[in-house]
C-alpha cells in the first residue's frame, strides 16, 4: 500500500509502471489521477503530470503533489501514460491509455490510536 499526506507537495510515489510500455503505443509523459470516493457521492480527484524521477524496468519514481486534496482516506490512482507534458484530462487525445490502476492512502501524519500506558507493579511473592 501507498501513503500519502494530504495537501503537501514534493511526495515520492513508487510504482512499476515500465510495463505498461510494453502493450500500449510510445508515450513521453504519464499523467496521474487521485480519486476520493469514499463516503462521497460526487468524490475528490487531483489529475497531475507527474515529475519522472527514475523510470526503470523494477520501479518507477515519481515526484508528485496532494496540494488541493484535504479529505483523509483511501483513494483509487490511475496513471495514464501521455504525450503532452502540461494534459490533466483523461478525455484528451494526447492520452494513449491507461498504465495502472490501484489503492494509496492520502492522510495526515496524525496517529490513529492510542498508545496504551500500562504500569505492571512488581510481583509480591507471598510466603
């Protein structure tokens, strides 16, 4: 699973998204979606043109932003690989498919649970 802080940018994403080349036509870019659904019925979303850090045949960095994304929880990413460097819409006809499709966590640094304190006395031994 992936995590993600909400409205921060310079994030690294790790994915294997070399693959893709190889079933769909030549493209320069990948364009990236985050998608909140989520207790929602309209959802929040974020498309991005990612920075490409490293893209190897083992994995693929990106360098990408939650900035404008304030609602905690799980989202669905789509990475779409693209001709266009500046294209944030899926519709588009720079778009040549979709790479990936999975599950990140975009959230707070906040932890959500408590850290018991227990105090163990020392045991009396009773003669």
């Amino acid at each position: 699973m992936q995590y993600l802080q909400n409205n921060t940018s310079e994030q690294k994403l790790y994915l294997s998204l070399f693959e893709g080349r190889y079933t769909l036509a030549a493209f320069s870019h990948y364009m990236i979606g985050f998608i909140h659904e989520e207790n929602s019925n309209v959802g929040e979303s974020l498309y991005q043109v990612p920075t490409i850090v490293s893209d190897g045949s083992r994995y693929t960095e990106l360098e990408v932003t939650t900035i404008g994304l304030t609602n905690s929880g799980r989202y669905r990413y789509i990475v779409y690989g693209q001709n266009s460097s500046s294209n944030i819409n899926p519709e588009d006809n720079a778009v040549v498919g979709i790479v990936e499709i999975g599950y990140l966590v975009i959230g707070t640094d906040t932890e959500f649970y408590d850290v018991p304190q227990n105090t163990i006395l020392n045991d009396i031994i009773i003669e």
